[in-house]
C-alpha cells in the first residue's frame, strides 16, 4: 500500500502513515525496512498492514513528481505498490516511445534531444544515499557550538563506550534521548559500506546503460527505428537475391523478353530502395554511435564526481554525527547527578566526560613502543586534537568539593580541557615541573603555606612566562 508519513516523533520511533482514503496507521521504527535511511515527516511510503498496524514499512522509490514525468503524485496514490507504479510508468514510456517513432521524420534528424539529463540520472541512481544525507540536515542544531569535528571511525567505539557508561551511571538518562542520532549513523555508516563496497566491482557502463540510455526516449525510438530499417534492409536484399536468382534461370532457359525486363525493373527499384536503407542506416547509426559516445563520457566524469562528492558527504555526515552525539553526551554528564557522584569527585580524574577522555584512559594503559597500527592512528589523532584545542589547569587546594567544583566549571568551557589537582607541596612542584599550564587556581584555606610563597614556587617552574595564577 502506498502512503505518507504524517507523523514522526525521533525520541521514541513511532510514527503514523496516512493512505489515499485518509485512513491512519500506526508503525515504530522496528519495522522500518531499509537501512540506508530513515522515517521523516511528509515521506511517501510503501506499506503493509494487519488492517490497523503497520508490518512493514519503506520508503517508496518515488518521492517526487516532477512536470514532464510519465507518472504524477496521482498515480501514486492509485496504485499499491512501488512495482505496479513502476509498470504503469514504463507502459506510459513506451507509449510515448512509440509515438516518437512514428512521428518523427529520421530522413531530416540530425542530433537526439535529451529526455532527461546526466544530473538527474545520477541523482536518480543515488537515491537512496542522499536520503542518508538528507535525514542528517535535518537533525543538526547549532553547529557555531561545535569546538572540534571528530572522526567518527577512529573514535566509534570510545563514543559507544561513553554512552553506555552515562546511561549506566544516571538511571534518568537512556538510549531514547539518542535514537535519532543512532538511527541516522546506522543508516549513513549503511550508505558508507555500500558505497565502500561497489566501489571494487563498480560496472559505469551497465550502470549509463541502466540509468541513462535506457531511459532516453528519444534514443529508443532512434533504436527502433534503426532495428525496423535493418530488418527492411535485409529484407530487400533477400529479396534481391532471390530475383537475381530467378533471372539467372529465366536468362538461361531464353525467357520472354518482356518477362525479363519487368523483373529487372522489380530488381532496380529493390536496389534504389536498398541504396536508400542503406545511406539511412548509415547517417542514423553515426548519430547514434555520437550520441552514446558523448554522454558517455561526460557520465563517467560525472558520476565518479558526484560519487566522490557524496561519499564525501557521507563521511562528514558520520564525522558530524559523531560529533553532535560526543558533545550531547558532554553536556548532559555535566548536569548528571550520577556522573558528578561517581566521575568528577574523584581527585584522579583529569579529562571531561567525553569520547576522547576513554580513548587517553585506554591509551594510558598500553606500552607506546608497541602500538598496532590502529592504536598508533589513535594516539596521533588525540595528540592532535589535543594541540589546537587543549588547556591545562591546576587547582591547588585539598578540599574535594571544592575540586569537583571547578572542574566542572572548568569542562563546560570545553570537552577537552584538563584539570589537575596538588593537594600537597611535593604534587604542586612536580606538576608544574612537567607541565605548562594556562590557569593555576590556588584554594587560601587549604594550602601548606603562603599563597604568595607558591605562586612564587609556580613562577619559578613556569617555563613559559604566561601562566595565570587565580585565587579562590
């Protein structure tokens, strides 16, 4: 059954499907089929249904009527499925290809009009991957926000990791508030791999034959009549043949003169209109031959253009994911209860909770001489990131209330600042002895002695001249 979806809530996957008798029915997004894009409000859907519930649901392959199309919004909604709009659709093209065969006049043509463009062709092909990429532009928010755009691949699992462990450590938080965000990467990571796959057994000339020539009209009448003319062509020499044949025997029986000449009147005519089949034949199959040829090539550069380009789109789509998700996930395990009571109030913590913060913890327990070469892609990519966006701070002071405090405060500047903590003096000077820091906040009522005395202690370790010393 054909329909629309009318409504679509992302947080829990329900949604409902009007068909052409405003009947309404309901689906989640379990039963959603495809897995290269998602539900969205106003997309035209092939469906079926138990009489009240949905069974299975998918997009269907049509989304738009444009003005010239052999097929309108009308006929999608009187039809009931994608296949049979499909049958009515080549029916009406092949009608159409009829019409242009008999009206056309092949003597006088000189170039094949287009009936639709590469551009279009393309875009035709891939459309299932830019649904992918679609969905995703309508689930992004502000991204000015946005300090650093992660790679999705080489950070996945630790983003997966931070996820679970929020949803662990607050029980008011869960994988609904995610379910949009999820459902978008699966189904661009399902874009990515298909892609990523063709791309060794890619075939462009079944793929301009499919998608492109096979649905130039105008080409496929130009065919046809290509096809009727070589057949009467070899028809009349057939015939010719058997003529000459004929006079052959007669020439040698000493035929009646008159019979003679009436069959070598028959033969001239079939040989001027064999001529004439032939010159045809010739003028249409060079511009044929002209018409595949250029197209051709301007669809190969074109589609692996556009290919590359959406690809692209794809992994940046992934990488922006990845990266709305890891600050969604930053933002709320500053205002968790959970995260605070059992994260940040611990003193050996330095990093925000975030997906780059499991990936130095996991880092920090292996030997770097003997990284595998993923692990070593890992470390170079946080080295830098942590470059062009890392400040360190340094709070002196051996009150951890007070710790937890300003390391959150600290956090919601950035994801990936750090906060490091001297309760003691010997903490302070070895800290600052192998470390740069841009703030060094200093606690008056729990320090080992005078404030001025460590800031002192602090500027003589500064081997930058531009740390800030703040008291609280």
């Amino acid at each position: 059954m054909h329909g629309k979806i009318a409504i679509y809530v992302d947080s829990t996957g329900r949604g409902t499907v009007s068909n052409s008798a405003k009947v309404f029915f309901d689906f989640n997004h379990r039963i959603w089929t495809d897995k290269r894009s998602m539900p969205s409000v106003g997309m035209l859907v092939e469906f079926r249904s138990d009489g009240k519930n949905i069974t299975g649901i998918r997009p269907s392959k049509y989304q738009e009527f444009k003005s010239g199309d052999f097929i309108t919004e009308n006929d999608f909604w009187r039809t009931d499925n994608d296949d049979e709009l499909e049958d009515l659709q080549n029916s009406r093209r092949s009608a159409y290809i009829t019409e242009l065969y008999r009206s056309t006049d092949y003597d006088t043509i000189e170039k094949i009009p287009l009936s639709f463009t590469i551009p279009q062709a393309i875009q035709k092909y891939f459309t299932d991957e830019i649904l992918s990429v679609e969905a995703l532009k309508a689930n992004v928010g502000d991204e000015s926000e946005i300090p650093y755009i992660l790679d999705y691949f080489i950070l996945k699992r630790f983003l997966n990791k931070s996820l679970d462990t929020l949803i662990f450590m607050d029980n008011h938080i869960d994988q609904t508030q995610f379910s949009s965000l999820k459902s978008i990467v699966m189904h661009l990571e399902n874009s990515y791999n298909d892609m990523k796959d063709k791309h060794k057994i890619i075939n462009i000339t079944r793929i301009f034959n499919e998608i492109f020539i096979s649905l130039q009209c105008h080409y496929q009448a130009l065919i046809a009549t290509i096809d009727t003319r070589k057949n009467r062509a070899a028809s009349l020499e057939a015939q010719m043949k058997t003529l000459k044949l004929e006079m052959n025997l007669k020439a040698a029986s000493n035929a009646d003169p008159d019979k003679m000449k009436a069959k070598q009147e028959r033969l001239d005519k079939l040989s001027k209109e064999a001529n004439y089949y032939r010159t045809s034949l010739k003028r249409l199959d060079a511009i044929r031959e002209d018409f595949y040829k250029k197209n051709f090539v301007i669809f190969e550069n074109a589609f692996k253009l556009s290919r590359e380009k959406l690809f692209a789109k794809i992994v940046t789509g992934l990488n922006l994911c990845a990266t709305i998700m890891d600050m969604k996930i930053w933002k709320l395990s500053l205002k968790s209860s959970g995260v605070k009571n059992s994260y940040f109030t611990r003193s050996n913590i330095e990093n925000s909770f975030c997906s780059l913060a499991f990936a130095e913890h996991y880092l920090s327990r292996l030997n770097k001489a003997a990284l595998n070469p993923f692990d070593q892609k890992l470390l170079v990519y946080i080295q830098k990131i942590t470059k062009e966006q890392r400040k360190k701070f340094l709070v002196v002071t051996s009150d951890l209330d007070l710790l937890c405090k300003i390391k959150v405060e600290i956090f919601a500047l950035n994801p990936y600042y750090i906060v490091k903590y001297a309760p003691k003096k010997v903490n302070y000077q070895s800290l600052m002895r192998d470390n740069n820091f841009d703030i060094v906040y200093i606690d008056e009522r729990h320090v080992w002695e005078s404030v001025a005395d460590i800031i002192l202690q602090g500027k003589h370790f500064d081997k930058t001249g531009k740390t800030k010393f703040k008291l609280i």
